[in-house]
C-alpha cells in the first residue's frame, strides 16, 4: 500500500506542474493576461526562505513553511522574481512571461 501511495505522489509531481504551465499559457494565449505570472511548486519546495528574502514583494510563507507567489500569483518585479528563481536550491519556481 506505500508503495501505491508513493507511486501516486511521484505522479502528481509530474503532472502538476504541466497542468499549471498548460492553464497559463492557455490564459497567455488567449489573451486573458496582460502579466507575467509564476508559481513554486509546493511539492518540490524545501521552505528555505531564499526566496522571500530575494524578493518580499512576490512570495511569501504559507503556514506549512512553503513559499508561494503573492498576488495570485502575478509577478510584480520580474527581475527579482528571476534572481530568486535562480537563487532557489531546489528549482521549485517556474514562471510564463
């Protein structure tokens, strides 16, 4: 039964991040926004805080010490934003612009 459920995690892994990409870009696409948006995925998130103290203005710390993009998710400063991407040890930030 762990294994199973082991299994079923490593899959929303792979899947979450694609369908987040996917429903941005449709909105990208389609016009909807105007803004570059970017999210961290929680699954990948270590809660370091190298991102929040990089850039305070686009993420912040849920209650479970992971980060997250302020502002539902738009980016405001996106050369910031791009340093703490980079500055991020486990690579759990992804943007669309």
């Amino acid at each position: 039964m762990k294994k199973k459920l082991n299994l079923l995690k490593n899959e929303k892994r792979k899947i979450l991040p694609v369908a987040f990409t996917v429903v941005l870009t449709f909105i990208t696409i389609a016009g909807i926004a105007s803004s570059n948006y970017g999210y961290v995925d929680k699954y990948f998130c270590i809660g370091c805080m190298t991102c929040v103290d990089v850039d305070s203005e686009d993420f912040q710390m849920n209650d479970n010490s992971i980060a997250f993009v302020r502002h539902n998710g738009e980016i405001r400063d996106a050369d910031l934003f791009e340093i703490a991407k980079e500055s991020c040890p486990m690579d759990a930030i992804h943007y669309t612009f």
